[in-house]
C-alpha cells in the first residue's frame, strides 16, 4: 500500500537562470538608482513569444551603452529562458531528490521528490535539458559578437524539444531590435525578472493568482486567474481560465474573466499595476471579490511579495 504525506519546505531557495556565462558580479540597477544616478549603463534587447498554453519564450541581449564601461563586471550578454505564466505544476517536472538528500530525509524504502514552485523550459523532460544545454554551450557563447550570432545557420544545430524556429526567431528580434524602453521608477526596478504569486490560501472557495516577466522595469507579460477549490491536496484545483477553455462556464464566470482579462492587458500596456484600479477595485461579480484582486496588484506595486511565494514541495511516498 502505498502512502503519501506532503511536507512544506520552510526554507528554500530556488534560483534558476539558464544563460551563456557565469557572472562575477550582477549588474545591480536598483542600488545605481538608490545611488542617485537616474542612468541605467546597460540596455536590453528582448523578444517573447507567448503561447495559449501559458508557455512564455524569452532571449535577452544586454550589454554595455558605452564600451568597457566597467571591466569588474561580467554582464550575461544572450539569454534564453522559458517559463509557464498560466500553470504552476505538470508532473513531467517533478524531480526525484538527489541520494544525498532522499538519504538525510527517509529511509530506503521511500521515494522522495521535489515539486518545483513553478515551471521553467529545460526540466520537463532529458530532451529539453539536452536543448538547453545546447543553446547555452554551444550557441550562446557570450564571447560571440552579434554578428557571429547572426551568422549562425540553424541547420547546423539539431534540438530535441524546443522548436528550434522559434529559437532562432527570438535570438534574431532581439539581436537587431530596438533597446527596450527603461522604467526609471526605483520601485519597479526592485521587482523579480519573473514571478509566480498566489494569495496565501482559499477564502470562499477560490483564491488569485498571478504570474509576471519583465526586464527593464516595466511589465512585459502577466497572467491573472482564479483557481477553484476542489479538494485538500496541493494539486485539487480548478483554474478559471480552463473553465472558460472548456465552454462550461457560467455568464458570471464570463464576466469575471472578461473582466481580468481586461486588467491584465491594460497592465501590460501601462506598466503599472494599478492602473483604472478605481474602476474594479469595489466590484463584486457573483462569488469573486474583486477588491482581493485590488490587494494582491497593490502589494506587488508596493513590492510586498512575501506573503504570495509558495515555497516548493517534497512528497515522500512510503511503500
């Protein structure tokens, strides 16, 4: 008989980056704004694709505005990375915990594994991996210049997973495109590259959930949806956005989802999270408050994350 006990990690940092070299030092924009110095030394150059099934794509070029500015600094010139916005778990993405740490936790007759907090490209699966790393090793050398990149034949290079047009697509938008515009607001710069939030627990039945991306202070991309309570286990939800997917939801759902839809695509077209919030902020479609919604977007503008990170879990099955 097989058991399953789900246990909270209190404490655990997760840092996931995949990018072409390993940094001395990161370039730290909020602290030069703290410095009083309102110019930002580097500019970004970034491409996203977005997909329906909240799969965003991202490549990333930053360097220097003025040539060997700061040689103490080594800046990650090409990135890539994907991440899920819309969903937080698959199990194609649970790890088993390495045997250092299953040993120092359980005996051997259990299996432990580890639930990621949320979805990065490159853990779902080997062949991902092998494309990662591929890009990383092999495409992305951070000694390449622009031109070399440019160059690049992509029949070259065989991937396993990703769509490698797609790839190429990206590296080459942001290669030639424009600087991406530069939010001076400090409190904007202060916030994560990416994120993937939640209320703390279910009020009612359902609770938000909101997932960001942005690179030069503004909001590039965000997710807002609404998860249903379904039963006690981590994974015992419904989300709105499927409902509405799934043509079974009802006009007061719609409305609701037309509605953060709305709030959501304003965001990204301002960059601020609290634009119009007087227009919804003291709504109430059927069961779903909006004012919960007002509170979650105002602490991310205030920058009070805290309360929204879940940490990972461990589930320990016990044979």
């Amino acid at each position: 008989m097989m058991k399953t006990t789900l246990v909270l990690v209190i404490i655990i940092t997760i840092s996931i980056t995949f990018s072409s070299c390993n940094k001395k030092e990161t370039i730290d924009i909020p602290t030069i704004l703290n410095n009083g110095n309102s110019d930002i030394p580097v500019f970004r150059r970034v491409a996203r694709e977005v997909l329906e099934n909240g799969w965003v794509f991202t490549f990333v070029y930053e360097d220097w505005k003025e040539a060997n500015i700061n040689n103490d600094i080594d800046l990650i010139r090409y990135s890539f990375y994907g991440m899920n916005i819309r969903y937080k778990y698959d199990d194609n993405y649970i790890q088993e915990v390495n045997q250092e740490t299953e040993k120092s936790i359980t005996d051997a007759n259990t299996v432990t594994k580890f639930i990621p907090p949320f979805l990065m490209y490159g853990q779902g699966s080997p062949q991902q991996e092998n494309d990662i790393r591929l890009i990383n090793q092999e495409i992305l050398n951070s000694e390449r210049s622009v031109e070399e990149l440019l160059a690049l034949n992509p029949d070259d290079y065989n991937f396993e997973d990703l769509d490698k047009n797609m790839f190429f697509k990206l590296m080459r938008t942001a290669l030639m495109g424009e600087a991406q515009k530069e939010n001076t607001n400090l409190s904007y710069w202060d916030k994560p590259s990416h994120a993937f939030l939640r209320e703390p627990s279910y009020l009612n039945g359902y609770r938000f959930q909101i997932a960001f991306l942005q690179e030069t202070g503004y909001v590039d991309e965000i997710y807002i949806d609404i998860l249903y309570r379904t039963g006690d286990d981590y994974k015992d939800y419904i989300q709105l956005s499927d409902i509405i997917d799934n043509n079974t939801a009802t006009d007061e759902q719609k409305k609701v989802f037309e509605e953060i839809t709305r709030i959501r695509n304003e965001i990204k077209e301002t960059g601020s999270y609290l634009i119009n919030a007087d227009v919804y902020k003291q709504k109430v479609i059927g069961d779903i408050e909006l004012s919960r919604l007002y509170t979650f977007l105002s602490n991310i503008h205030e920058n009070n994350f805290e309360i929204y990170y879940e940490s990972p879990h461990i589930e320990i099955i016990e044979n």
